[in-house]
C-alpha cells in the first residue's frame, strides 16, 4: 500500500533508511484511480545506508509543491520516495 505523509504516519519517515540489504525495488503506479506497485529483483543485492539529515518533514504534509509516499507492506513502512512538483 502506498501512503502520501500526512501528521498519521509522518513517524515513518526514514524508517526504511536503516542499513539494510536492497534486494530490488518497488515501482508505484497511478493507475484506474488507485496506487499499486511491481517488485523487480535485482541480481545482486547490496547493502544500502543513509546518512541522516535535518530536513523538517513536517513541511511536506499537504503541500502541493512537494510530498513524501511512504510504501507499507504487512502495515509496516518498507520504503518511501520525496516528490517535488512543479506548480
């Protein structure tokens, strides 16, 4: 499922950022009015870190410029992508 940030869930961003083996990607899609994504696995998976930052995320909920998709799996935050939109 995936999720735009909002003051529910924005306690999920980044927690997909912990060091962690990638072993693919998920691709979201806006199809027929509904979020969906495909899985494609990678070859060789990798491990993947982030180092943190001090961004105010709370400056993304219910904005039309920018916003963050949190991607849920089992109700649990699996990864998420910042958008930014031009206006």
């Amino acid at each position: 499922m995936i999720e735009e940030v909002s003051n529910k869930n924005i306690i999920d961003v980044n927690k997909s950022n912990q060091p962690h083996m990638v072993i693919g990607e998920l691709k979201p899609e806006f199809r027929n009015g509904e979020w969906t994504y495909l899985e494609s696995l990678y070859d060789k998976p990798y491990k993947k870190s982030w180092s943190d930052d001090d961004e105010n995320y709370e400056e993304y909920i219910d904005n039309s410029s920018k916003t963050i998709f949190l991607f849920y799996e089992n109700e649990q935050c699996v990864g998420q992508n910042k958008k930014t939109f031009v206006v």
